[in-house]
C-alpha cells in the first residue's frame, strides 16, 4: 500500500483503513512542533531533572505527579458513606488492563477491614462434607488466571435518561474494569465438598457490614467461577475483596462477591433483596427480567471522547473498548457519521474471551461536524444495539443491562458532546 | 490393540487421573455444626431459615420510628434512603413506583434483607423479634397485612405479596 491509498478515507466522514496507522507514512505534521519545542531547551542541552540526582527508591510505586488527576470518580449518598459506586477512568486509560488503584468499586454498605489470620471460608448446605477453609489453606491450592472484565448490572444507566448526560465516557460507562484475577477454580473447593445431586443453587455472602448475598447457579460455578486471591499480580485490594473474592466471568458485577466468606449449596435461590428488588429490569409491560447474568456485547470511544477537543484538522486516533459475556469479540466496526456508514478497526491482541478488547482506527478529520461511533459484535453473532432498538425492547425503566451504541458529536470547532444518534 | 498396550493405556490415564487429584491438597476442615448455625443468615421463599420469633406491626412501628426513620422516612417515604412504602403509581406507570408493596415478589426477602444489612449504621443490632415486628409494620404500610396482625417464622413465607408473579427468569430461558 503506499501513502496515497493509506490516506484514502474508506468510509464516508474521514475513516481510514486500520492497518494505516502502522505505516511511517502516517507520522507526519509533527516535525513543525518539534522545531518550535527545540527552542526552549537550555543552552547546555539537559532539563532541570538532568542537572542533579533523581528520587530514591519506593517501596510501593505510584503514578506521576503529573498524572494525580487521574482517579475515580465517588459517588455516594452523604448519610451513608460506603453505599455508592466509584468509576473507572475509562477515558484516561490505555490498552486492556486497569489498575488496581482505578478499579470500579460498588459497595453496599463500606469496604470491610478484614483481618486475614480471623477470616474462613465456609462451605455447607447440600454437600456431604461441610468444610472450613484458611487462607493459609487456600494458598496451597492449584490456582489458574483468568483474563476478565467486571461490569456493574447497572453500568451506563444515565443512558436510560431522555436526555444524553455530558460527563466523561468513564463517568457513566466506567462501571467496567478488566485485571488478571488468579486464585482457585471453584469446582475444586466444591469437588472437595462433595456437593449432593439434588443442589442446584450457590448462595455466596461476602463478609462486609451489609453480608451482601446472591444466587448462582451450579453449572456456573462448576463451569468457570474463580475463588480469586489476586488481582494483576498482587493481593486483592481490600476495595475489591480482600482477601479473597468469587469471579464469575462475563456475568454481572453483583455476582462477583467480594470478601467471600461462606458458600450455601441449595435446590432453590434464595431470592436475596439483590436479585429481586434490585438488579431486575422493569420492562414497559410491568413484567421484570431477573436472574439476567450475561453482561451482553458492548463497546464505545475512549478517545476521542467527551472533555477532549480536537486541536486542529488532521489525523486522530481512534480508540476504544469492546467486551461480551458470551466470549471474545469478533468484529468492531466505527461509524464517523452517525452510522450511515461503518468500517471495521483493528482489534489489538490479545482478543480474549470475556476480557476487555481494544480496538483502534485511524481518522481523517477536516473540520466538519461528526458523529462517532462505535459498534461491537461478539463471536456467537450477537451485536450491540442501536439506543432506538434497546429502548424499544427494553422500554427506559429498566436501569440495568445497558449496552447499546454510544455517540459523540464532533462540532466544527472541534468539541467533543455525547448524543444520540 | 492387542492386550498388553490397551493395560498400558488404561494404567496410564488412571495414573494422569491420580496425579490430578493428588494436587488438590483437600485442607478443609470438617465445619461445626454450631459454627454454620451462627453464620447461616439465609431465609429461602419457602421460610427455610427464618429463625424463631414474631413481631406485631404496632411493636414493629416502634422499632420502625426508633431505626428506621432517620434514612427511610415518615411511613416509609420521603427520606434520603430507598422508598418502602406508599407507591402512587403502577409499574407500568411513567415514572413506575417501585416500592415493597409493588415490586418484592418475597415478604422471607424483606426478613432476611432486614436482619443482614439493616440498620445501615448498626447492622445486626436489631433482635429477631424486632426484625419480625419492622417486617410487619412494612408490610402493613404496603396495605398486605391489616393492622392486627403478628409476623412470626410460622406464616411469613404464605403471606401473598403483589408482585409474586412479576418476574420473568431470564436465565431459565437460555439456550445452554
């Protein structure tokens, strides 16, 4: 391919082909910067970092200085502290993984203080052996990683609202996170267990102020579900369930109980305050959706995107995230015109199953008024919607399960506003 | 295949089979009964769980004003916590009004919500007889009970709520 047809757009609205962007020809209009920038270096060539000894040695690292605007967002209620969400910074972040430190954090009722030598993990109920576990026990067990996003039920749920919310992309979609959870296939703990054929059901309680509980189902738990010791490497941060949290993969938040401390084998759910008045999805008929686990297919813009402006016409870089509850992502496709026309991006590897994917494409901008988008498809064919289609199925009571496209408008001026379109 | 090989095989996937288990250490300690009595907090829809005790909706109204109040507010609405109480709308209504009365399909769901995680600011400080009392008075407030009665571990679970049948087991309906 040469330079020509590299910077032919081959959708309407300036998309370029995915595999430009690796191309030098692409480099360009940054020489002029670098040659104004030069003047201001000192006569002798070195910063003021180059002219004496840098910091010493942390214990525990943390990020730059200069990047300390990087944080979650709380939100909480003022006569109860720990009942609120904190949220991703989606906008600030690149690749797959979030750090632990901007993990998403739901929390019904405080992060608990737990001591770990004091905490156990207990399994009983339709099993023939009721047991009891350490930590220290836990630790010796076989453990496996596995590569996961965590979305909330109730992630996006300002986009129910008539009108579209302006606030940056993480501070209504960043009920999403994705880490390398590592710890202990839960089939092992219930193998050792010995659960009885007629159980059915886990009910997992965490070990918070709130004993938060839910139901899961068997097969799921014999299927994928992870007793997790460790996120991205170290220790669970007490946020996320110190010292020991379940990671049911590709299903809603909620069941990813953290601080874990007791495993009820039943026949039946429990039909626990947060599987029934709440996490359900009121559907315009009256009727409510319930036990809706699958975090379905979903996608959007992290940059360009909200709160960014677009300097002058030339070449962006589009990019986002792309994640389904059914299995890997497929295909993401971005429209630069509110949809009439869409080209598909490069998915960055790894591409895993029920992980985050991210997905870039090169952008011509000339200035003229846009809308981007972004729309996901998952290995099983399942596609993320059109706002107009959920709403139609779904009705706009429904808060939880929002996954369809997410809009940006691109003004003349180059100012970023979410819409729907 | 003759014989040999075929014992060959066989031994050796009962010896793959052996060292997959053997890796799974097995450190769990038999549970004592005692200890899964004070843990178990779960109460079923069938009332399996609920602990002994009852409560009337007057005592239950005590309880309410004295633990309650302060979050949820007057008669279980207007405060700074969820709405329990006092729906003016339908759900099929816009906006809908999702209260007890309306929407929990499970009066056990409101006992055993109650005695886990409520009061937000004292968890576990009420009695069982308490939480029975404040079940009632909530359900009395959502027009389920009448103002006489008393809620005990013998008929919380038959006690019919409005939305029993509003729910729609998406999991149930996959295709697995």
């Amino acid at each position: 391919m040469n330079e020509q047809q590299a910077l032919t757009p081959l959708a309407a609205g300036g998309l370029l082909d995915r595999r430009a962007f690796l191309q030098r020809s692409l480099s360009f209009s940054v020489a002029t910067l670098v040659s104004s920038e030069a003047l201001a270096t000192p006569e002798n060539g070195r910063e003021p970092w180059m002219e004496k000894p840098g910091a010493p040695f942390s214990n525990y690292g943390e990020p730059a200085a200069h990047e300390r605007h990087v944080i979650r967002w709380t939100m909480g209620n003022d006569k109860a502290l720990g009942n609120g969400v904190s949220w991703t910074p989606l906008q600030n972040l690149e690749g797959i993984f979030t750090p632990n430190g901007l993990h998403f954090e739901r929390h019904h009722n405080g992060v608990p203080q737990i001591d770990p030598k004091q905490h156990k993990l207990l399994i009983h109920g339709l099993v023939n052996n009721s047991l009891v576990f350490t930590l220290e026990d836990l630790l010796r067990y076989p453990m496996h990683s596995c590569y996961c996003f965590l979305e909330c039920g109730g992630n996006s749920n300002a986009a129910w609202h008539s009108e579209p919310i302006q606030t940056a992309v993480g501070y209504f979609h960043g009920m999403a996170s994705c880490s390398e959870w590592t710890g202990i296939p839960l089939k092992l703990l219930l193998d050792e267990a010995q659960v009885k054929g007629r159980a059915k059901w886990l009910i997992v309680e965490g070990a918070d102020a709130s004993m938060m509980q839910v139901s899961i189902p068997l097969d799921k738990a014999l299927d994928d579900c992870l007793l997790a010791l460790y996120q991205n490497g170290e220790r669970i941060r007490p946020e996320n369930g110190y010292p020991m949290r379940l990671i049911v993969p590709g299903w809603e938040g909620v069941l990813n109980v953290k601080w874990v401390r007791r495993i009820h084998l039943a026949a039946q759910p429990v039909m626990a305050r947060n599987e029934t008045a709440k996490y359900t999805e009121l559907l315009p008929s009256g009727k409510a959706r319930q036990f809706t686990y699958v975090m379905e297919v979903k996608s959007l813009i992290t940059q360009p995107s909200f709160g960014y402006k677009l300097p002058q016409p030339g070449i962006y870089q589009i990019t986002g995230l792309a994640w389904s509850g059914r299995g890997k992502i497929a295909k993401v496709e971005v429209s630069a015109d509110g949809g009439k026309t869409w080209l598909e991006a490069e998915l960055q590897e790894p591409v895993l199953s029920k992980c985050f994917t991210r997905f870039r494409i090169p952008w011509q901008w000339q200035g003229q008024e846009a809308i981007l988008q972004s729309r996901a498809t998952d290995e099983t064919g399942a596609r993320q919607p059109a706002r107009e289609h959920l709403l139609a199925a779904r009705g706009q009571h429904g808060y939880f399960h929002y996954n369809a496209i997410v809009s940006w408008e691109i003004s003349a001026q180059g100012e970023i506003k979410h819409v729907y379109a | 295949m003759c014989m040999p090989k075929l014992l060959l095989i066989v031994g050796l996937l009962w010896v793959t089979q052996a060292q997959a288990e053997s890796k799974v250490p097995k450190l769990g300690k038999p549970a004592p009964k005692e200890l899964i009595a004070r843990w178990d907090y779960d109460v079923f829809p069938d009332g399996t769980g609920l602990p002994e005790g009852q409560g009337t909706v007057a005592q239950g109204k005590l309880v309410y004003q004295q633990a309650c109040q302060s979050c949820h507010g007057v008669e279980g609405q207007g405060g700074s916590a969820d709405e329990l109480a006092g729906a003016r709308h339908g759900l099929t209504d816009n906006p809908p009004d999702k209260t007890i009365g309306t929407y929990w399909p499970y009066a056990t769901t409101l006992f055993d919500f109650t005695r886990r995680a409520m009061p937000l600011d004292r968890p576990g400080s009420l009695s069982n007889d308490q939480v029975y009392a404040v079940t009632a008075y909530l359900l009395y407030l959502n027009h389920i009970i009448t103002a006489d009665m008393q809620v005990s571990a013998k008929n919380l679970a038959s006690i019919a709520m409005p939305n029993r049948d509003g729910f729609i087991n998406v999991y149930a309906h996959e295709e697995r």
